[in-house]
C-alpha cells in the first residue's frame, strides 16, 4: 500500500490548449476530410464517418495514447430541432491516463439497419456498453462477440430508448408469455 | 483460492467432462441486489459465469428525458442508493458545466463535504459487507453504525435520510447551519475510531485474508482495457483519480493522497477503500476549518437557481424568479448542444452525456454507471476460482444493482 500525491494545477492547462498535439498527430496521419472537429465548454470532439471510425479509434488508441474508454453511449436525435445529421449518434469518450487528456469521437448513423463497427477489439469494456446501445437504440455492431438484449428481456421487441417509443402507456407486460412452475 | 488443485490428473476424465449449471440469484443474500448469475461448474471449480441483469431496469435514463434539471435530481439519487449525494453533485455537475454556471466557493465546499461523505458511506458499507459475506459479523456492524451518523447529517442539511435530493442547479436546497457541521463534527470523532474497529477485526484475522489475498486478480492491463475506474483500478495500480486529475469543485485547495495498491486482488480493493475513508476525513476536516462565508447559492439575477421560500414570499424579484422557474412555458435558456462531463465517484468514474435542445429538459441523460462497467468485469475475475469467492469478488466490486441496470 503506497500512496501517491501528484497534483496537477488546473491553471496550466487554461493557458494553452491541452488538444494541440493530438490535433496535430492526427492531421499529419489521417489528413483532410476524415473528421472533422467542434468544441463546447471542455469538450473536444471528432465527428467521424461509421466506415473510418474503427481506424480513427485504433489510431488514436495505438498512435496518441488514448488507451482507455471511459464511456460510450448512444443517442437518438428523431425530431431534435434543427438536425440535419443521422438520425443516431453514437459517442466515444477516450482518455490519456497519462497526459490526463479527455476526447469525444462522435459517429453518426442513420437507419435503415443503423450499424456501426464494434469497438470490442480495441477495448473489453466496449462489449456491455455495445450490447446496452444495441439494447436501446437497435444500433448493431459489427464483430461484437456476444451482441444480445443486456437489459430488458430478450423477447422484447422494442427499443425504448428511441424517441418514437412512448414513456407512458400499457407497458410491455400482456406481451410476455406467463410461465407455470411446471414450465420454468 | 484458484482451484489449481482440481486440475490435477488423478481427477476422472469423466468429472472434467460433466460441467454442472448452477443458478445464483436473483435472490441470493449474498448478492445484496437484484442479480443473476449463471455458472457452469466443474466440482466446486467455476468454468464460466455469465452474468444476467436487468431485473432492475428502470428506464431512469428514458425518465431524464422528461423531467427538468431539478426534478430528476430525485430520480438519480436512486442510481446509487448507498451514495446518494455523489450522484446529485455528479448530475448538476453536468448541467452546470453545460450552463456555464460558476459556483459560489461556500457552494464548492459544501458539495465537496457530501460528496466526500457519501463516499465514506459507500465505502463503509462495502468494507463491512465485504467481511460480512465471509462472516465476520461484527465489522459489519461497527461500519453500519457509522454509516447512521452520515445518515443523520443527511436528514439534518435536507429532511431526508435515504435520499436528500439535496443540490439544485446553481446551488443546493439549504445552506449548511450549525446543526449540519455539528453532526459532521460528530462523524469525524466517530469515524477514526470504528475504521480502528474494523481493521484491527480484521487486518490480522487468518480467515479473512485467506480469503481475500489473491483472489480476483485484476491485472493493470486488464484494468484498463475493461475500463475500470476508482477504488478498483487503484488497487491494480492504475493510478487515475479524476479529483487530482481533472480537479473540479474545490479539490485543487485540500490537501490529500490517492491511496493505490499493485497487487489487483480483492484485499488490496478492501484496503484502498479503507485508506480512502481517511482521505476522504481529511478532506472534510479541512473543508469544514475553511468553509467560506458568503451566499450559497449563485444571485437569482443569474436565473438559474431556484429561490427560497423566504425571498418568493417576501421580495418581488423572487416571486418574479420563482414565477419564471416553475410554470412550464418559461424557465431558463439552455444551448442546443452536448457535453460529458464526470466527477470521481465512489465506485469510479460517475459522468453524464447531457444532450440539450434549448428547452427546460436534457434531450439525452446518459449516465457512465460504474456498477454496470465494473460488473463485466466478474466473468473474467471469477474464473477457475470457488464457488465460495464468488461473494468475496462480488462484493469487492461494490455492485449496486439500481446503477447497474437504472
């Protein structure tokens, strides 16, 4: 049992900006037209293609440090005001553990059979998160090892949260099948 | 202890062959929450768990979108039932960052002493029942009384014991008054002396470490690759802390350590918690000495806070302001855009993905649950091992099952 006791002063990373290098890796590697960047508040973020993201999240795990997955969600943008982008989105946050460096790679995806390539083989926490997106929003991901219902129940039809599904009415109860004890 | 002796030769071809299926949960005392788990056993020698939840899925993250900033304040502090408070600064945290609202510094510390509580909290219970499902009954309770002295500060600054929904946005419900830092004082007489309690029960006791060192193992690597936060990356070396690495509130002005172990197994889990508390002691001691004066909350002219019942009642602005806040056609502007933002919770890493579009409501609330994270890390850890260190690495991962499936 030890201890550590690095600080890290917050006022150094106000004066220049902390994204500045891997801006810069990621210029010299992908180039123009692969994403394209936004900023809000702290929030650095890549808006990226489906077909370059698995290369983009490689390069950026293997080439800029970014070894670890700190949250990966989705959402559903069906009627937001505005919106001209597909329909789902599906957000990675990556983070540098050693130069304490926070990004968010935004992927886009729109339906039919909205489907995007699995994170699994860069990192193992990617599987539950995966399964939970495809759980709520129907978004498949290619080369899961296991993508099943987390979540609700696997006869379950629906995906609840897609903004076309309701929050308030019957409930999904009278569509389960009752077991006896004899059954079960 | 990893069964290694089961493979030895002189165990039947046939019996390696047989694997059993063995049903555990969802109502399992040893499981504390709703969970399942299905194993297939060889003997007593796990071959593989896969974990089955959902039995408690409460579509809190589809009731996010549907509630205002204020309202669902209530919702996530039934995420995490055992820490309450840290999932209340950890949400308004995220609103506030989206609405660029800058906190008063006596707001700063007072969020920074609850949510250290509820950290102590968190951990009390899980170092307690962490010996409680190995059947050291005793620190059970020596912990368990403790947690009623946090409960009561809990009850003293909100009203509510279990669930204060005690922050709102720009501020919190009430100021702290002299009862609330009494009590607190009480806590941090109480608490040294049961962490004591604890681990002179339990540091040297031969069945306890039996059971607990070398079981579980999470690798550095592992760790990483499965995103593991907190107290359980800690003790495998991943040193990450997002209040010295990413200090929000007023972290950067305490003085305190990140306690880490190397060795990944569920003793150095129990033992990073239980060093934790400390810190977290000592970061409450030295908010409390230097708790500034000074409004709690940001001014209504701001418009975001809700004002007391003093000022609605007696000052026109404040009518004007509660007015303006409550009916449902008005209330304040937000952006039309998104933002992640997390704090460092108890279990780990507690963040939100905020979506907004302009209106009093998130478009999008998605919680970073740590318990649902941690979770798909058991298969992994429990295997080749006991039935018996199932509880043992259960509940060194500290799952909550209202986070896990929300």
């Amino acid at each position: 049992m030890t201890t550590s006791s690095t600080t890290s002063d917050p006022s150094v990373s106000a004066e220049a900006d902390p994204h500045a290098g891997t801006l810069g890796k990621l210029a010299g590697r992908f180039g123009d037209g692969v994403f394209t960047t936004s900023r809000f508040r702290d929030n650095l973020r890549l808006h990226v293609s489906p077909a370059r993201l698995f290369e983009l999240l490689s390069s950026l795990r293997d080439d800029c440090g970014f070894a670890f997955l700190a949250e990966l969600g989705g959402t559903d943008f069906l009627g937001y005001p505005g919106w001209s982008r597909a329909r789902f989105q599906v957000h990675y946050v990556l983070r540098d553990l050693e130069r304490n460096e926070r990004l968010t790679v935004l992927a886009g995806v729109d339906e039919p059979r909205p489907a995007l390539p699995s994170a699994t083989p860069l990192w193992e926490g990617a599987n539950w998160m995966e399964r939970e997106v495809y759980d709520m929003y129907g978004i498949e991901f290619r080369g899961h090892p296991d993508l099943r219902r987390i979540l609700m129940p696997e006869e379950f039809a629906a995906f609840p949260l897609r903004k076309d599904y309701p929050l308030r009415g019957r409930g999904e109860r009278h569509n389960f099948t009752r077991l006896t004890r004899g059954e079960s | 202890m990893p069964a290694n002796l089961l493979d030895e030769p002189e165990v039947g071809y046939e019996s390696k062959q047989a694997t059993w299926t063995l049903n555990f949960g969802p109502q399992h005392p040893a499981t504390h929450t709703t969970l399942r788990l299905v194993l297939e056993i060889d003997g007593e020698r796990i071959v593989r768990a896969v974990p089955d939840i959902g039995y408690l899925h409460s579509g809190f993250e589809k009731l996010g979108e549907h509630l205002t900033f204020n309202q669902y304040v209530t919702i996530v502090d039934r995420k995490n039932y055992i820490s309450p408070p840290m999932n209340e600064v950890a949400w308004h945290h995220a609103v506030e960052t989206l609405l660029d609202i800058e906190l008063t510094p006596r707001c700063k510390y007072i969020r920074v002493i609850i949510g250290e509580l509820a950290r102590i909290s968190d951990h009390l219970l899980c170092a307690g029942a962490a010996a409680l499902d190995l059947g050291g009954f005793t620190a059970f309770l020596f912990a368990f009384n403790t947690r009623e002295l946090i409960y009561d500060i809990y009850e003293e600054m909100s009203g509510y014991r279990f669930h204060p929904g005690y922050t709102r946005v720009g501020g919190v419900l009430y100021d702290f008054n002299d009862r609330v830092l009494g009590r607190i004082e009480k806590l941090l007489i109480a608490l040294p002396k049961a962490l004591g309690d604890v681990e002179k029960l339990l540091m040297r006791n031969r069945i306890f470490l039996d059971r607990m060192r070398g079981v579980g193992v999470l690798t550095k690597e592992d760790a990483i690759s499965f995103s593991a936060t907190g107290p359980i990356a800690r003790a495998s070396g991943v040193t990450y802390d997002l209040r010295k690495d990413e200090p929000y509130l007023a972290y950067p002005d305490f003085d305190f350590d990140v306690p880490y172990a190397t060795e990944g197994d569920c003793f150095s889990r129990f033992h990073v918690r239980m060093e934790e508390m400390r810190q977290s002691t000592r970061i409450i001691r030295q908010a409390i000495d230097n708790l500034p004066g000074g409004p709690c909350n940001v001014p209504i002219a701001e418009k975001f806070p809700l004002p007391d019942k003093g000022t609605t009642y007696n000052s026109m602005e404040g009518l004007i302001q509660h007015f303006e806040l409550i009916m449902p056609n008005r209330g304040v502007e937000t952006p039309r855009n998104e933002v992640y933002s997390a704090i460092e919770g108890p279990n780990g890493e507690l963040g939100y993905y905020l979506v907004t579009d302009g209106s009093q409501v998130a478009w999008r609330t998605r919680t970073r649950p740590p318990s649902f994270i941690h979770f798909q890390l058991f298969p992994h850890l429990i295997k080749d091992h006991l039935i018996a260190d199932i509880v043992a690495v259960l509940g060194s991962l500290n799952i909550i099952a209202a986070e896990l499936d929300r």
